[in-house]
C-alpha cells in the first residue's frame, strides 16, 4: 500500500525539491494523488505546503496570487500554473468571493485532518512517499466514500462537501459509508447556504458521470431538495398510462442512463418532463395525461437553469430540446426537413438522442414502433445530408436581394416572401433554384 509509486510532472517536483532545500514541507495532495492511485490522469496538480504564502512566493520568479486569503499561491513554471496552497485547519473551501478567516498549520496531518473524504485526504512526494494517515487508500481500494474524522464537522466547514460525497460516488461508482450518510441527511438542508455557482459545477460533475441515476440517492438523502426541488416533485408523481413502467422521476434517471455523458443531453434528460406534475390529468378511465407537458417543462428548466446560474448557450439548447423532445413525426422526408428547420440544423442529432433516450425508458408497450420510426428518421436526416438540401434559409436560391432586383419592395414581405419560398423548399427540395422560386411571384 505505502509503496505505491506516483510520476509527479516535472514541474510538480522541482516546486516541492525548491520548498523542501528551503527547509519547509511540500506534497501533491487531494485529487490528483486519488486519481494517481486509481491509475487515472489527474486534471490538475495542488501542491500542500509548510511554507506560508508569502515564503512561498519568495522562492520562486514568477508567482500570482490566486486566493491569498486561503493561502494560495500559483508558481508559474514553463508556463504552466500550480497552485501552491499553505497547510491549513479551518476546512474553508468556499469560492474566492466569499472568504472566511482562515488559519494557517505548519503540520501536514491537520491539513488532511479538514479534507473532505479519506480518498480525498492523501499527500504524495518523492522523499517521504504516500502519506495516508486516515485510510484512504483502504478506502479507495474497498471503493467506499468516508469522511475523514467527523462527518457533521466536515460537512459544518462545507455543505458542498454534501453534493460532492454523492457526485464521487457516481463518478467512482463508490458506496457512501454509513455515518457519512447520516451526517449527509442531517445537514442537506445547509446546502441552502451554498452558491448556485458551485452547485452547478458539482451537479454537472454528477451528470455527465457513470451513474447519474445515483441522483436518486441525493433524492432519498433529502439533497436535491434543497436546490432542485422540481426533481423531488417529479419523484412523486405516477404515470398511470400504458407507456410508462416507473413515476415521473424513475423514468428520468433511467432516460439519463440512456444518453451519453454529455452536459447538453444529461441536462435535457433531467428536464425534458419536469413539467408533468403541473399537467397531469386523470380521465374517466383512471388513465393519466400529460397534455402541454414539454412547453410547461421547457419554462420549468428556463427557471431552474436561471437559478443555477448557466450560461445563456447551455440554456437555449436545453430549452429548445426540452420544448421538442415530444415532437413526433411520420417518417416522411418533408416532415424531416421542416423539424430540422424549426429544431435547427446544430440540435437535431441531439434530438434524435433525446427521442431515442425517451422511448428506451418507457415501458415496452409500442416499444418497437417508435423505435422503428426513428430509425426511419434517421435514415431520412442522413439522406438530406447527403443530398445538401436547404432546411433554412441561409441555403435558400434567393435572398432578399434577388427579391428586390425582382421589383418587390424593401421592407417586411421581403421577409415573408422568403420564409414562403423556404415553405415550399422544405415540401420540394426540387424546386430549391432562382429560376423556380423567382416564378412563384408572378403567380
Ligand atoms: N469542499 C471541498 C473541496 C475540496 N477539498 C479538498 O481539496 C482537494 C481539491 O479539490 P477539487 O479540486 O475541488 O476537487 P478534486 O478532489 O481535485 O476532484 P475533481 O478534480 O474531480 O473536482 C480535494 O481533493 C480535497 O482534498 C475539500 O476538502 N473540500
């Protein structure tokens, strides 16, 4: 265990030897030393140090600080940043725009001591090798999330630690340790406290996991609760129709599990049906409807995607293929061509993802057909692909100019006119020339 060989970048190293011939300690620690030890490639590499912020940035030419106030230091080398943080006891890892009073250590142990989970707690360096004083390894090799020391502590220091406990449990396919659980359930509802921003970064990590259904364990732990209580609301509304074997919410993580890990789709996934609890109806028959669902869902997800503050790219595809995700067509190439115009060219793969991830999470009652269609389609969008047909107006014969050579009028039926002539494309691609277009003013 204690033997395990990390290859630190060069980089990280030659910063560690300077700080160690300087006389203070220094150490990868956190999740690159996790990583390393599950044979990953970490993203990024924190170094831990004895040294405060301002020895540190004696030693090296080019520093900057990154977030002295938590004493952090990033050491430019061969221009790339490492950030060099000073050991610390306070657990404080809120965004740099709200710091706490921070207390600074010059022992190694109480640093990990205040990390969040014994995976998370490791330090590695060439001299001393592994430095596992709570079992992370142990817990890394049993596949097992534990906080180090006392779980209401740490998650006290950060409610965030909360959502990240079940995002590394999704990312690792690790199980939650019994205490960890309870102090979870016992302090979600600090999670309030927490910023949209770092929220989103945790929930995007958990969706584009492995296992985004694990947001069901964030549901029974009471966490989903404190920030996406629409998710909650879907888990406790039954579909009583044929189509579907599970509630509103099962039927959710298992159409995530059905898409790739991509953040566009996941989050489309989670949203496409939060509109169905408001628009349920129950008919005489005891059979439920969902009429207006995907529009009711496409504003739910504006809202919930404003509050968790995405940006506007994120928002206007997921809204988009939100609104469409019920969208069905015969397969008929026209049909194709005027979804592909109104979805727009970009989103309409995602789409036929979404469609697809739909259908596989229903019950199997008319499984095959809808299946069947959508192959069809997919064939169909090939061929129009293939053939370069116009779906918009940029690929049109004519523009507003040509119209206006023609002796219509600049101004607003110039738009309308084309939007026609693009009508009559999408039936016909055929007649997607100057020539055949020019005619139908005349008519
Ligand atoms: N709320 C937090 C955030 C971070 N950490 C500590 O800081 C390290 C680095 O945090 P971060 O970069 O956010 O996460 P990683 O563990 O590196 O994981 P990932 O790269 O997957 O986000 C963690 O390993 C952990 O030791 C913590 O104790 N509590």
């Amino acid at each position: 265990m204690d033997k395990l060989k990390i290859n630190l970048p060069k980089q990280v190293n030659e910063i560690i030897k300077v700080l160690q011939e300087h006389g203070y300690e220094a150490y990868a620690v956190g999740g690159c030393v996790r990583d390393s030890a599950l044979g990953r490639k970490p993203e990024d590499w924190d170094i831990t140090t004895s040294a405060t912020p301002e020895e540190t940035k004696a030693l090296f030419h080019r520093t900057f600080d990154t977030g002295i106030e938590h004493g952090t230091v990033t050491v430019l080398l061969d221009h790339e940043g490492f950030e060099v943080t000073t050991y610390r006891v306070d657990g404080d890892y809120e965004d740099n725009r709200h710091p706490k009073e921070v207390t600074f250590t010059r022992n190694l142990r109480e640093d990990l001591l205040r990390r969040d989970f014994t995976i998370n707690a490791m330090a590695y360096n060439e001299k001393d090798g592994l430095v596992d004083v709570f079992g992370g390894m142990h817990d890394l090799e049993a596949g097992v999330i534990r906080c180090v020391g006392n779980a209401r502590q740490r998650f006290s220091e950060d409610a965030l630690r909360i959502l990240r406990g079940v995002r590394f449990a999704a990312q690792l396919g690790f199980e939650i340790e019994e205490d960890t659980r309870s102090g979870m359930r016992e302090l979600a509802d600090t999670l309030q406290n927490i910023s949209a921003e770092r929220i989103q970064i945790e929930l995007i990590k958990m969706l584009t996991s492995k296992r985004p259904g694990l947001l069901k364990d964030a549901y029974d732990l009471g966490i989903t609760k404190q920030f996406l209580p629409e998710f909650d609301q879907m888990m406790e509304t039954d579909q009583e129709t044929p189509h579907h074997m599970y509630n509103v919410g099962e039927h959710t993580l298992h159409a995530m599990e059905n898409i790739r890990a991509d953040k566009i789709l996941r989050l489309t996934m989670l949203m496409h049906d939060m509109g169905k609890p408001k628009m349920k109806t129950i008919d005489a028959n005891g059979r439920a409807h969902f009429k207006k669902h995907a529009v009711e869902s496409e504003s739910i997800a504006k809202n919930v995607l404003r509050r968790l503050k995405f940006d506007n790219d994120t928002l206007h595809k997921v809204c988009k293929l939100v609104c469409y995700h019920d969208y069905r067509m015969p397969a008929e190439a026209a049909n194709v061509r005027k979804a592909m115009n109104k979805i727009g060219e970009d989103l309409f793969p995602y789409y036929m993802e979404v469609r697809r991830a739909d259908v596989l999470a229903q019950s199997l009652y008319q499984r095959e057909e809808k299946l069947s269609n959508l192959d069809a389609i997919e064939k169909l969008y090939c061929e129009i692909l293939e053939k370069k047909q116009c779906v918009s107006l940029k690929d049109l014969a004519v523009t507003g100019k040509d119209l206006i050579e023609a002796g219509m009028k600049p101004g607003k039926e110039i738009g309308d006119k084309l939007e026609e002539m693009l009508g009559i494309v999408l039936i016909n691609p055929e007649k997607n020339t100057k020539e055949a277009l020019l005619k139908t003013l005349h008519i």
